[in-house]
C-alpha cells in the first residue's frame, strides 16, 4: 500500500483562462431528510467551494431555507418534484447521494431512482446512509467503474461482509475487485482501493472525529471529479487535501469542524496550484 | 473596441455630506423561484453592499426568510401579491429582472408585468432566464433605450440569433443597434455594447466560473444605476469592478465565492472613492 | 442647539461585578411584518449588542426562523398570540416599536395595544411606521414623558405638521413642548428635543443612507434605556455612539451596513467604557 | 469552598489518533419551543464547538431550519416523533434537557418523557425552564447520582426552598445532600456542590449577563462529559473554561455575546490540551 504525499496535489491545474461554468462540471447533490438536513448542506458547501461549476441539491424541501442562508451559490430540487429531478440530473457530470439520506422507503426508493438515471458518462459517489442501504439489498451497480463507495469502517463491514477486525489491505483489496468499484476506506488513515494499486493516507488527526468530517470529504471528491478529469489520482488529491487542511486547522483548535475544512479550501487549492 | 482601464471608476464620487436613503436610489430584484432562489439572493446582496439606498426583492415567498437571515438589509415582496408588487414597482429607479426567475408560466407572467410596469424614468436590467424567456417570445421591450441585457454567450445567441463562434464585434454591434437596448456580454472577458463606442473588460479569471458570478454582476450593475446617473459610465465601471475585486480575491484563491465580492464592495469602492 | 461631544458617553459605566441578565433590563421590540422583516431584525441585533439584558421580538412568525438563524440570543414571540405577547409586555422595561411594522390594519391594531399596555414604568420608543399610524390617527400618547420618536424629517413632518423646509430648532422644540415625548429628529446630523436643552450631533456620513440604518439606531436606543438610568444623556450616547462607528466603518468603507454598526457595538463600548 | 484554578483544565488531554466520532460521545439536546428556540441553538452551537463526536437536538420543528442554518453539524429530531426520539435517546451518553423548553404542558411532557427514558449508563444535565417544572411538581429522579442540575440563583431557590440571601455553602451543600444530584449554581461566580468537596469559581464578568450565557454553558458541561470521563473534575472545567473565555472576549468588549464563547471553545480548547 503506497502512502500519499503532497504529489497527489499536482492534479490542480492552473485553470484555462478562457473557462465558464460548464468548463469546470455539474455535480448533483442527494440527500438531507428532515433529521438530517445539516449532511447534505454540509457536502454543498465542500462540493462549491472544491470548485464545482454548478452544484444542485435534491432533497427535503424542509432544507431549501437553510441551505440558501449558508450558501447561495447553491441550487435546490425538491426531492418529490420527479420532473423538475429528471432534468437536474440528465445534467449531472458528477452524482453524490447518501450524506443524511436515511434508510427508510423514501431513502431506498431515491437510491433506486438515481441508479435507474445514472448514465454511462455520469460518475456516481455513494455516501452515508445509500451505503447501508445497498448492502442490505441486492441491486446491481448500474455501472461499477464509474461508482465511489466511501464507507466508514462499519459501513464497510456491511457492504463487504468483512469485520472491522478483519478489514487488512488483502481481504479489501479482493472485495473491491468484485465489487468493480473505487473504495475510499475512511479511518483515522483513509484507505483507497481500486483497479489500481492501493493508497494510504498518512494525514489526519482526531478533531477530525465528529459529525460532518465524511459528508465534507464526499462533497470535495465530488466537486474534484466534476471539475478534474476522473481519476484515482483525483480522489486521492479530494482525500489528502481534506485530511491536509484538518491538519492545518488542527493545529490551533482542539476540534476541526468541518464547515472550516470547507472555507479553506479555496486558499489551499490555490497554494498548490501547479 | 477600446479596453476598459481604472480611470472608469472615476464615476465613484465622493457621496454628498447631506443625503439621505432616497439619494442613492430605490433597486427593485424581480426573480428567484424555488430552485434558483440562492441567484436573487446573491443579486440582492450585490446590491446592497454597491450602495443602492434601498434594495427590495420580489420573489418566491419560499425565499424570504433565507433573504433576512442572510442581509437583514433586503426588503421582500412576495411575487404572488399583485398590489404590494404594484406599490413596490412604482417607487422603483432601476428593475433588475432574472436571476433565478425560472423558465416556467409564472416567470413568463412575471417578466410581461415589468414590461407593463416600466415607466419612462425606470432603467431595466435584464439577465438570466429573462433574457432566454424575452428572446423565446416576441414581446417588444417598452423602453429600449433605458433597458440593459446581461447574456453570456450562450444566452446572446438566443437572444441575437448569432452562434457563438459567430460573435464578432461587429456582428454584436449590428443587433445591438437594432434592439437599441445596451448589452453586456459577458465571456471571460466581458464586452460593452451601445449608443457609444464598444468596451472590453481586460479583467476577470478563471475561479469566476461558478454558479452565481453573473447574478452578482447584475446585481453591482443595478446597485450601481441607481445611485450614479444612468450612463454606460456606470455600466463600464460595474463590470470592471466586479473584475478588478474578483481578481484580488483569486490572488489567494482557486475559486471566486461570487458573495466574497459582494462582501467586498464597500472597502474597494471607497479606495476608488474620487 | 449645543453639540454633542465623545464626552456624552461617559454613561457608559464600568459594569457592576455582582450583576445578572435582569440588572441590565428587557428589551421588548416590535415588528417586521412579512415584507419588512429585516428591520425588526436590525434592531434586534443592536440592542443585544448595545447590552440589553434580555430582547424579545414580537413579530409575525414568518420572522421567527431568520431572527434565530442571525441572532439566537434574542426571543420571539408570535405577534397573534395575545396571551404570550401580554406577559412578555408585563416584564418589560423598554418597548420599541415600529421597525418594518407596516401600516396596515394589523399594524395600527398592534400600535393601539402597545399603547394600552405600557405602564407607568415603562419607556416607549416610536419608529418608523409607528410614527406615521400615530401622526395619522388622533390617539393620545399613554404617558409623553416615557416616550421617544425617531422620526426622519418626513416622518417629523407627518407628526409635527411642519414641512422639512420649515423644520427650524425653534420650531422644532414649540411641537416637541407640545408633544411633551422625546424627539430625535435623524437626519445627516441628527437631533434632539426634549424638556432639557437641544442637542445636534456632529457626527455621521453619507455612507449611512442605506435601508436599516435608522432601525439599528432604534435598537440601540431601547438598548441603552434597558440597561442605564433612562435620560437624554443616555439618548444623546445612543445617536452619538451609533455615528461614531459609523464613521469607523466609513473611513474605510464607501457603504456603511447598519449590521456591521451593531456588530461592533461591544468592542467600541468597552472603548469608551468609563 | 475550594477556588477552581487553571489546574482544573487537565482534563483537556491530546485525543487518542485512532478514535471516531463515537469516542467522543452522543450528546441529545431538548430544548426550545416556538419562542426559545435560540436557546437551544446556542447550547447545541457550545455542544459542538466543546467537541462532543455527535449532537442531536430534539426541538420544536419550527427550530430546524435556523439550527440548520447556523450548525449544519447538528442532527435535529422533531420533539413531537416519539419513534424518532426513542431511538435517538436510546444511543446518547449524555442529555440535556431544558433550554427553552417553556413550561407549558408540553415541557412537562417531555421532561417526565425523558425521566423515563434515561438508563444507568445516560448522565442527565437539567437546565433551565426543566429546573423550574421539576422544582414545582413531586416527581423523583430516576438516577440522581447521574443527574447535574445547572441552576441560576431564582431557579435554585425553586428547587431547594433556600431564598437567594440565604443561599450559603453549608446549607446549599445539605441540599445537594438529600437530592444526591450534582449543582452547578450558577451566579456572578459560579458554585459547584457534589459528593466531593465544594468548587468556587473565581473568574467571570459582568459582561456575561445577558441572555444565552447560561444555555452555553449547559451545552460544554454536556460537550464535556460526552467526550471526557463523567465526574465533577469535567464539569469544575467546563465552568471554568467558559468564564474564561468570557473573561478573554470581554477584555476587549462591554459585552459577551454567549455565541463567541463557544466559536472561541476549539481555539482555547488546544491551548490547554495537555
């Protein structure tokens, strides 16, 4: 397993001068139940400021009030309009669903729905809640080689089968080549598995434990896939980068709350701008 | 087509000691439905912070409440209540029209009100889906002269019937002279087109290329009409310093949160101060 | 008409140590309709940083979430609950009213209840729409010598009868004699009539003429009465203090947002704390 | 009566690397009707920021969206869901009840609710209006020795029946005795009574007294001891810490807003890791 270092960030291009919106990808968010609107809002506000071009959220209307006070820049869909959903997604570079998602009906039957829309061209990350909820059914990936888990080590329990005791590199690795799928292992040192050779990230420090540190991460490798070509290499870049500002902020606070990982993205980008 | 330089901010004069909210004149935002409702509310912003005495939003009344948590400043009107909007209208000096107003009936209904609402002392601004619903229809604009549209390009071409590639200079220059209204058309370098000779915005980069920018400029661009005389003077230095303090902020930043300009209006506004 | 001076804030005394919430006074402010909104909120957010000991907002509820979401220091309550508005009245030493109150049937039903409410103990502070109601109606003021407008110079001239042009300190002080409240009559420099001498003060500027200016002064104002002895002095500190920091904020800033006058309300107190 | 000095912060050691939100506990907040809501904002905003790994507030739903809007980190439950609460209750190592919980017949519901919900392992911290309807009816606590009672002066002397001038060390120290709870009496200098000896606080200021302190302070203590061992030493510093940023913040400021205690808590926090 190969730790990542600073390289990684070398995916973040000086961005072309003759850009637009559209030059820089769609990501759309799903999630946020009325319980847990705050993940999704969460994830937004990573996934604009990783530089997505335009970032729209499917989800409870409960939560459009709340999510426009945080971050204007952000555009909603009420999770019950199908029609208004249909042409929110047909446009989606990049599909995240599950921070807050829930597991009751409304939860599994949004799962459903997005992987009946995922297109070939459309890159899917699973998050939270769809995890859990993939696991215990039996759907098949609509298209595994465009699909990023990122399960907890818990999360990965139940969508490999494997117990957190017995979660080694080896054992992981030969799930996630059945699977088809990118793995983004989140531990106190995040594992990634893929058709490539494994990575470990050596960053990371323990403020980072608590509620919103995942929503964040899946929010910037979204914003990072919409924006960069997709890649190993770009949910590497999404993983060390979120891991490296913690750290930053840790440095001076006790507790790294994840909406600060959020606003510092745009200076830390622009420091390692090649 | 002569390049836009500082010396356009020279209309930023020195206020008069004695004024009052009424000297700097009255904005009305027409737009934000309840996808979009985060556009109206970064146009709004963009006004307030550009010095406009006072700013009211018609829109959703969905977003009302984001509105005050965000810029207490903002007064609302709920689109649906003909006789506010009536009253409201009436005391307006400049209309913006267009961020996050929809594609749909209502935003239809709502754009033909304006156009029979306008009176002679009334500048419009024109942007976003109202400029692709205007250009849908075959309305006629009640005052040309004292309108301004905001396309990008793909709206321009709606709107021109001029495809992208085909955007020249004189071509742009041609139906401008036929629509009568200004346009500024905005690219990675944005282009001035009116009665007076055409401008280029030398400014700009490429962390502006998010959802939000041009909502931010449209509103500084009716912040601005309103408290300066109507002229392409004022147009020129709205456009040149939404750039100028988007570039500052993308000194340290990959990306351009169109809110941090907003944020930023009042400091560099008074360093221009004549 | 005597000039105030930075020496009119040595009322702000040093705090006694063994003090609580209830030693510094409740604030009770009402309105923001549904249009209006932001202004109860300015208010809101000056008196809690002004120092009153507790604020409660008697407001439409449609109010409620924004307020919080700004200011969860600050109470609410829904202003069709009679029950409820009638015990937070009972304990309350300042009233405000009038901030984005409106002038409708509600409006002018909520001014007759205050009006019936206030005790012999309690101070009324009258603004905005309030004024206008009041200057409309022919009701008598419950008790003149509690009792404070803030008119701007239309509003003088709806309640005084005097036509701006006319409004002359003579003039000024012969309707106030009459009125027997205290008048702060806002303007580029406002000023102040009362029993005692007038005041002008010399502070202020132009970047203040923007909507929630006079909203936020309304705030303060009920603030320093809650919390210091109630006089002129106290009044003549509030209009003082809130020009003084705007005039921070202008030497930097070519707009003065009220929010950013009461934001830094504690840090220019402690300045001058005596 | 023995001073708590700097020395109590020990407690504050460096996280273990490999730990998860689960280390550092489940704290459930309930609190915060239609008209406090702020309340509980403001102890969730304390909860978070003290560092507890998961916070979930059961409020009234009206309070969602304006905790959303400042905290997307915290989980919300509508307090009127019986089936969500259960479950949400069933996981938590703390709860606090009693911020802006009211004390109308839906608190006492609640409150009686949670009696019977809290297990052996669950420490229970009662703030507020929930001291007040506990004082007033006959209801016995279910594990007393589990149980912090966070008392103002007033609310001390509905629970004891010890006026405030007869409140000394001795006979507080008799009741706290016979209710087997521990007591935070909350004052100019805080006291805290326990199966231990006595605390005083000696830090605090009068730039505290206004409304919020106290909620911020329930939301540390339960911060704390979700994330730290349970005993009198967590809460002796989550009282001392919070007097001593206060006392930081009001060095520069006539007035402590009780929201800069806690966004100040993670900085001051890593200042004293040990």
């Amino acid at each position: 397993m190969q730790n990542l270092s600073e390289q990684c960030l070398s995916i973040i291009q000086k961005r072309p001068k003759n850009s637009h919106k559209g030059t820089f990808g769609r990501t759309v968010l799903v999630g946020g139940n009325a319980q847990f609107g705050g993940a999704i809002m969460m994830s937004a506000e990573a996934c604009v400021n990783a530089g997505s071009g335009l970032t729209t959220v499917i989800t409870d209307p409960n939560n459009h009030q709340a999510l426009h006070a945080r971050m204007p820049e952000v555009m909603t869909a009420d999770w019950n309009d199908n029609e208004l959903c249909d042409s929110v997604l047909a446009s989606a570079d990049v599909i995240l669903i599950g921070p807050g998602l829930g597991e009751d009906e409304k939860s599994q039957e949004l799962l459903t729905y997005i992987f009946q829309k995922q297109t070939e061209n459309q890159l899917l990350v699973i998050d939270g809640s769809a995890i859990t909820l993939f696991a215990k059914n039996d759907e098949e990936l609509p298209h595994p080689e465009q699909t990023i888990f990122t399960p907890h080590q818990m999360e990965w329990q139940r969508l490999s089968g494997i117990k957190i005791a017995d979660q080694t590199e080896e054992i992981n690795q030969a799930v996630q080549e059945k699977l088809e799928a990118t793995i983004v292992l989140k531990s106190h040192h995040t594992e990634i598995y893929s058709e490539q050779e494994d990575f470990l990230n050596p960053l990371g420090n323990p403020g980072m434990a608590t509620g919103g540190t995942g929503d964040t991460l899946a929010g910037i490798i979204a914003g990072f896939l919409a924006q960069f070509a997709s890649s190993v290499e770009v949910i590497n870049a999404a993983v060390y980068l979120h891991s490296y500002i913690a750290d930053q902020i840790y440095y001076d606070n006790y507790i790294v709350l994840p909406t600060k990982i959020s606003q510092a993205l745009p200076y830390w980008m622009k420091q390692f701008e090649k």
